[in-house]
C-alpha cells in the first residue's frame, strides 16, 4: 500500500507506493515495455487483462464494465490503474511525528483510442472531441467525491516522459489535498485583483512568443520556459475549471493540444512529452495547459535551486512552432 | 548570452541560457559525449583546452594559471564553464513587463581528479580531503562576490543525472539572488525556535532510516523521499554554512559521500546520481548534502503537482544501503 508523507517540516509532500517495488537490481533496468501487440493491456480485444473499466464510450454512450462482462467496441475507455500510487481504500497507518498519512485517492488511466500505435496527431476531430469530454467528466466525477480536493490529468508519452506503456493513454490521480505548487499560485492570485492570466493573454496574443489560437484558445511559448518548446494553452475568457468549460471550448482545448504535438512530431522527430492540466474551481483560478517535451535533464542545478536552465528561448522555440 | 527571467507572476525563475542552442534538431540528438581520453579537456596534458584555471590545487599550494601558462601536475583544478549558465559581464537586456534581467553569476567547473575514469568511491582519503577543502574555498570565495546571493554546487555523475562529460567533476554556480526553493526553507526555519534539522538528527539517528555516521556526520534515507534512495547527510552539530565549517566537518561529509556512493555503485550497479549541497550563511540554517540517484522520470504528475510518487519506501532503501 502507498502512503503520502509530508515533508519535515516544510508544506511539501511525496507519494511512497512501494507495491511495485523489488529489490534494487529490478529498479535499475526499469524501462518502457515493449510488448506484442496482442499482448497490450490497453488494445481493443484484452479488456480482460486490465480492472473493469469505471466509464467506456461507446458510439455516444458511456457504460461501464460488469465484473465478468467487459464493453468491447468502445472509443474510449477508462480503467483503474493496476498500481495504484493511491488507493480509495488504503490500510491504516499509525500516525508518526511526521504525519504519514494512508495514500488515499483514485488512480485512473483513460485509454485514448483502442488501437495501437496511433498518436495524438492522428485524432480526428470527432475522435479528439471525445477524448476531450472523457476528460470532463472524468475529472468532474473525481473532483465531487468526498475527501477529494485536488484531480491531477496528465499524459506522459515515450520513455523519456515516463510513460512505461506504449498505447497512448492519459493518467488521472485524485489526491486529498492540494498541491503546494497550486496552493502557491491560489495564494498569489488571490491576491492580485485582476487575473493574472487573462492579463497573460491579452499580452501573449500579440508576441513574439505567439504559437496558435482558435476561437476559444491561445497557445504560446511562456517568457518563463522551464524547459525547450514548452508551451501553455490558455483559454482567451476566464475559466478556472473543467466543471464551468464549456463543450465547445473544452474541444478547442484539444484542438490547440494536437496543434503543438503536430509541430513537435515535425520539428523534434516526435519526442517524448508531458503536458498536463491546471485547475482550481475557486472562481479565480484560469484553467491551464502545459506542454513540455523532455529534452532536457533536471540535473543537479535544477535539483537544488528549482531555477531551471533552458537552452532555448521562448522566442526561437515560438518561430520554430508557429505554422510555417 | 544567458538572462534570468521571473515567472509571470511567481516567485519563480529560469535561466534563459541559449548560447548552446542551434536548431531543434541538435537538441534531439543531445547526449554524453564519448569522447577519447587524449581529447578529454579535462585530463592532465589537456590544460590548455580549457579556459584559463581559476585555482590549481598541487602539493598543497593553491595557484591559477595565467592566459598562456598552465599549472600542470595538478591534483584539483577550477575552471570557468566554456558554457556559462550565468556570466560576470552579461549583456545589457531591456526590461520587459516581467523582469528580464542580465544573466549575472559565475559558473566554474571543479575537476575532481587529473585522472579520467575515476569514481568518487576511487578517491583516498587524502584526495577527498583535498577536494573538499577546494569545494569550501570556492564556495565561500564566490560568496563573498558583490551580488552574490547563493552559491549552488553540484555534482552530476551519468547521463541520465545530466552530465555531459565523463571525467568526473563537479560544478558551482553562483546567482545574484537566493532561490525560491531555499528562501522557503529558510522562512520557516526563522519561524521555529529550535533547528529543525537539529531534530532531524536526534530523531533519525536511532531510526529504520539510518545509513551511516561518523564523528561528524549522519547519513540517512530521509522519511521524506522524493527519489528511491535519496540519503541526506548533515553534521550533527549546528553549522550554517561552509564558510563556518571546520576542516574536519568538511572531511567528514566528504568521507559520508563516498561511503553513500560506494554502496550505490554496489547495489544499484553504478547508476547516475547528483548530489547537492544546501546552506545559507544566516545562522538558522542547517548545512545539508542531499544525494539521488536517478532511477526514476519526473514525469506528468510531478509535474503537474511537484509531489513525487516514489516506488522504493526509505525504510527498505535504507536496509539496503546499509552496511552489510
């Protein structure tokens, strides 16, 4: 079972899920599986190999698994992580000085398309409209659970992102608290009387940093990049959460998503990627995405300071990314 | 030329660093370079490859080169980066909306031995002694610099853990500002009356996390680990900083280091690792050495979140580190 501690003394916390782990020597050739396809835990056809699915979307619909009856045909399908970093059940763990806390939360993985060896860029519209109201509903349905205060939606892809599969799919982990990197922006946000982000918007619009827009949404390489090509998608109105973002702009969300995975695919030869989603359903929060490629190493600067080194400027990453 | 900027509208900053940088597709490639021995710039009888030596440790003496006369023979030599992070004399930048400011600092490269091929487990102790001494005068030398605020240094061993060079060394960086990630630490530890590393030792000196110690200074797996096997090390008296660290102290973190390293390179086959040293010469704050080795992706939910999901408890970790 996992448990989360809390820093010292510091408002910070970890995840210690050490079901997966075996001795030292497994931990050291920890790589992505390669498996057959017909053995993909995620393929169209092994619906038995995996937990039954909590949500499947089926031509319009969304159902959910039986015990011993599995939906197959589905578009998208949604199944409890078989190693959980969290558990909405955890065991009893006695209090220490340090607050260990049971690990507990939900931990759900939503499988993007049944079929192998399809990216982000290959979603059709219709296809990525869907992905995109799984999202919703997924988060809003995790969001409202008692206990829950914070949903973390994330992808990561290839190796170097930490993604241990290669059917795409996305990760979403319900935690009990919020997360001091979001609490710290709340905080400062509350505090500024006007959004900070739409003022990013309106800013970013016109700069050099430009990368896309649609009619909901506006793309752009951050002044602050943490990291090479990394870019934010903003929604141009305010929005704090999935659960007031409406259809529309929730598919112009994905729409600029594809757009930027796209240009990576072309400019970088498909890198590894992350992005994840920002949001806090307080009212003054803005809705975020952030994509980043990993083509860079958090090393030993970046571990102790927090200050990153990017070798590539916003600004050049911006005309690489822009249409050309 | 490199420039510092803040985050939008956080106490947050990167280091724009592009000198490097060429077009996206060199980024694809980047990794260690394997590169001969007799290319090797930072091998005895290679001197003159580098930029001129800041401090040449040799028999004893402390001396530099000048621009075309190399100290050869060295035992420790400290070297300006070819591809400074941060520099004395950056370019003048115009500020923007959100700070863009100069990349001041000095960023050095401290070789640990003239001998390519050598791991810190290889060194006596009379050369670890010497290295330790050369990490604590140039520490406090950069310190005293005018603008200097925090002197980072590090040591990165592997390509995963971001070196890019083979012949092991380490690296300092000097900034004009005290970073985000230590200024929080330093704003709690301001508010407890009592050192709470001075806690930490009395309580994990006699716990399931103990690793190692001397007269100095313990080692452990801390109870918060945001890494499989992270170990901590801290002097079991109150220091600050190396500006106020006896010789002795310092030979003492330098002999835990090496035991940390020598066990890693035992259990988990040698991985790539950093280590970092955390200090501020305030009074309050507790001189620390944190060591991960690098086993694990920061991927989406870090971050998304900044909590890290670790799959190795410190508890087991420590039983392995252990000496057997």
């Amino acid at each position: 079972m996992s448990d989360i501690r809390k820093h010292y003394f510091l408002d910070e916390y970890c995840i210690i899920a050490s079901e997966r782990s075996k001795r030292p020597s497994d931990l050291v050739s920890e790589k992505t599986e390669r498996v057959a396809i017909s053995n993909c835990v995620f393929c169209s056809g092994n619906e038995d190999k995996t937990p039954p699915a909590t949500a499947v979307y089926k031509n319009g619909d969304v159902l959910e698994d039986k015990q011993d009856v599995h939906v197959t045909g589905w578009d998208v399908r949604c199944i409890p992580n078989l190693f959980p970093a969290v558990s909405p059940t955890p065991a009893k763990i006695e209090p220490s000085d340090w607050q260990i806390d049971a690990g507990f939360g939900y931990h759900e993985v939503i499988v993007e398309t049944p079929v192998h060896g399809r990216t982000i860029s290959d979603l059709s519209d219709h296809e990525l409209a869907l992905l995109m109201r799984a999202y919703k509903d997924r988060v809003v349905h995790y969001q409202s659970q008692t206990g829950i205060e914070y949903v973390s939606l994330f992808k990561n892809w290839g190796e170097r992102a930490g993604a241990s599969l290669e059917h795409i799919h996305s990760q979403l982990i319900a935690l009990p608290l919020l997360p001091p990197l979001l609490r710290r922006e709340q905080d400062v946000i509350q505090d500024i009387k006007k959004c900070p982000y739409c003022d990013i918007v309106e800013k970013e619009e016109n700069s050099e940093r430009f990368v896309y827009e649609n009619a909901d949404v506006l793309a752009f390489t951050p002044h602050f990049s943490i990291a090479p090509f990394e870019v934010w998608i903003l929604p141009k109105q305010h929005i704090d959460h999935f659960a007031n973002c409406a259809d529309e702009v929730m598919r112009s969300l994905g729409d600029a998503i594809r757009f930027v995975i796209s240009r990576y695919d072309t400019i970088l030869d498909s890198p590894s990627y992350n992005y994840m989603f920002y949001q806090i359903a307080d009212g003054s929060y803005h809705l975020n995405v952030r994509i980043q490629p990993v083509l860079a190493t958090r090393a030993g600067f970046e571990k102790n300071t927090d200050i990153y080194i990017n070798t590539v400027s916003p600004e050049d990453a911006a005309s690489y990314l822009r249409e050309q």
